[in-house]
C-alpha cells in the first residue's frame, strides 16, 4: 500500500499511487501508448492535481481523456492549455476535436481553424476542419 504524501505536503493518502509525480507522468504515458487511457486518465488527473501548472502533465492528460471517449473532460483540460497559450497548436487541434466528438461542430470549427492557421503544413489538421466543416453544413442528422 502506498503512503504517498499529499500534494499539499498532508498526511499520507493512502490511495495515492506510489512514487512521485515525475513517476505518475511516465507510468500514465506507457498506459496510453500501451492501449488503457482510462487508466492513463486516472494516473494523469493524479499528477494534474499535484501539479497543476504542468503543461506536459495536462497535455498528456487531456490526450488519455481523449482517447477514453471522455470528451468533456477532454474539452476542459486543452482549455485550460490554450488558456495558458493560445498559440499552442496542439492544444487548439486539440480542444477542436474533443469538441467535434462531443458534437459541438461551432466550438471544434473554431479551435481546428486556428490550428489550421498557425500550421497549414499539417494535413491531418486542415483534414479535421474540413470534416467539421462539412457536418456542419449538412445539419442535425435524425432524431
């Protein structure tokens, strides 16, 4: 079991994964290119809370949201990356994506278009917003 300090220096949590956060960082990253971001989620979130100023940490946070289906969670952790930097390319990619998946075509449109902008030399970012694009166009699909 582990006797992990809290990240506010506390008593220890003993749900808390061992190891530092450095450590939580690098197990999350080999979960999601091993194939488990749930479990790469949860690891990262943990690292977040420790250290939230951390844009490698929420980068590949929002990623394993991502690659779990969950989308809005997804949508607040690249906001908060573009919050901080708004030139952040991959952060804008990004948030347009989890946006587009969670079906808000206005919002995705608007962050793959800035994306598109800073890095036109990027295929697959001109190739998301002309998808989106073109959901847009043809409307709600049926109820």
């Amino acid at each position: 079991m582990s006797t992990a300090a809290t990240p506010s220096g506390g008593a220890p949590d003993e749900r808390a994964p061992g190891g530092g956060v450095y450590e939580w960082y690098r197990r999350g990253l080999d979960l999601l290119a091993s194939g488990d971001p749930a479990a790469a989620a949860t690891l990262l979130a943990r690292a977040a809370d420790a250290e939230p100023g951390s844009r490698s940490v929420l980068e590949a946070l929002a990623r394993a949201q991502y690659d779990a289906g969950r989308y809005r969670e997804a949508i607040e952790s690249f906001s908060a990356l573009t919050a901080v930097n708004p030139t952040d390319d991959y952060a804008q990619f990004g948030l347009g994506l989890a946006a587009s998946r969670a079906g808000e075509l206005d919002v995705a449109a608007e962050h793959l278009a800035l994306a598109v902008a800073m890095r036109p030399d990027l295929g697959h970012y001109a190739r998301a917003l002309r998808g989106v694009r073109a959901r847009r166009a043809a409307g709600p699909g049926p109820a």
